[in-house]
C-alpha cells in the first residue's frame, strides 16, 4: 500500500473527529516527584478503552473511505451526466443557432438578390428614361440649332441681297442722275450755243440793214 496525500488528510480528519488526538497529543506537565501508582485495574481500563477507540477510529476511517468512494463515483457520475447533458444542451443550441443562422442568412441573401435585382431594374429604367431623355434633348437641341443656323443664314443671304439691290439702285440712280445731269448739261450748252448764234444772226441781219440804208442813202 502506498502512502499518498490523501490518505494523510483521511487519517488526520478520523484522528480529529476521535478523542485519540486530545490524548495522544497532550504534552507532559511538571508534577510532584513522588506518583501514586494506578492500580492494575484502571490501566486495564485505559487499555481496553484505548483498543475501543482504536477500533472506533478504524471503523470511522473504513466508514470515511466508503462515504469518499461513494460521493466521488456520485460526483462523477453526476458530473459526468452534466457534462454529457451540457454537450447536448450545446450540440442542440449550436444546431439550432446553426439552423436558424443558415435560414436567416438565406433570407437576407434572398432579399438582397431580390433587392439588387429591383435595384438592377430601377437603375435600368432610370438609365434607358435618360438616355431616352438625353436623346431627345439633343436631338431637339440639333434641330434647334439647325433651325436657328437655317434661320440665320436666310436672313444673312436676305440682308445681303438686299444690301446688293439698295446697291444696284443707288447705282443706277447715280448713274440716271448723272445722266440726267449731263443731258441737261448738253441741252444747256446747246441753248446756249443756239441763243449765241440767233444773237449773232440777228447782229449780222442788223448790220447788213444797216448797210443797206446806209447804201440807199448814199445812193
């Protein structure tokens, strides 16, 4: 048999629940030199009760060892039990957190497909209504412009041909006047020139007159 710790402290423990440690422990106190003997009797007595509480120790101690035994196999036996129950307990919870994640992460994977698909279309429709927005923004911003360059250039041509023709006529009444102006020139020096001569008929008719009477009487 081996001699362990444990079997110390169960020693200790049945020594301390006896009056064996009172006893065996006591230490030697100074009396008188000359004792009365104790009768044979009475030491007898003091061995038999010594052997008694021997006997009593050792039945404590068998009895001790058997209730330790029997509360350690308990203990084991229940904590055994509360260990297989916990893992259970903790088998399910985590199956059942396993379970429950799973199916809420399969619903929040399920309502953002079907939010990124609604998304998706939105953004589509919004996309294709710009686009189609943006298209007819420009085209009706082409045409316009078109129209207003259209506009433009007919009223350029119209301003240029009109400035052409206040040309062409200022021309030509320039050149009317100046016609005018120099007919009248013409017929001016032609009535001058034709005053001028009747004038110089005239004085010539008025001098061969005068002549003639100035020969008739002469004569």
């Amino acid at each position: 048999m081996h001699i362990t710790a444990e079997k110390i402290k169960e020693a200790a423990e049945a020594l301390e629940s006896t009056e064996l440690k009172s006893f065996m422990f006591q230490e030697p106190t100074a009396g008188p030199l000359t004792r009365r003997r104790r009768s044979s009797r009475s030491t007898g007595r003091s061995r038999r009760s010594t052997r008694g509480t021997r006997r009593s120790t050792r039945g404590t101690r068998r009895s001790t060892r058997g209730t330790r035994r029997s509360t350690r196999r308990s203990t084991r036996r229940s904590t055994r039990g509360t260990r297989r129950s916990t893992r259970r307990s903790t088998r399910g919870t985590r199956r059942s957190t396993r379970r429950s994640t799973r199916r809420s992460t399969r619903g929040t994977r399920r309502s953002t497909r079907g939010t990124r698909r609604s998304t998706r279309r939105s953004t589509r429709g919004t996309r294709r209504s710009t686009r189609r927005s943006t298209r007819g923004t420009r085209r009706s911003t082409r045409r316009s412009r078109r129209s207003t360059r259209r506009s433009t250039r007919r009223s350029r041509r119209s301003t240029r041909r009109s400035r052409r023709s206040t040309r062409r006529s200022r021309r030509s009444t320039r050149r009317s006047t100046r016609r005018s102006r120099r007919s009248t020139r013409r017929s001016r020096r032609s009535t001058r020139r034709s005053t001028r001569r009747s004038r110089r008929s005239t004085r010539r008719s008025r001098r061969s007159t005068r002549r003639s009477r100035r020969s008739t009487r002469r004569s």
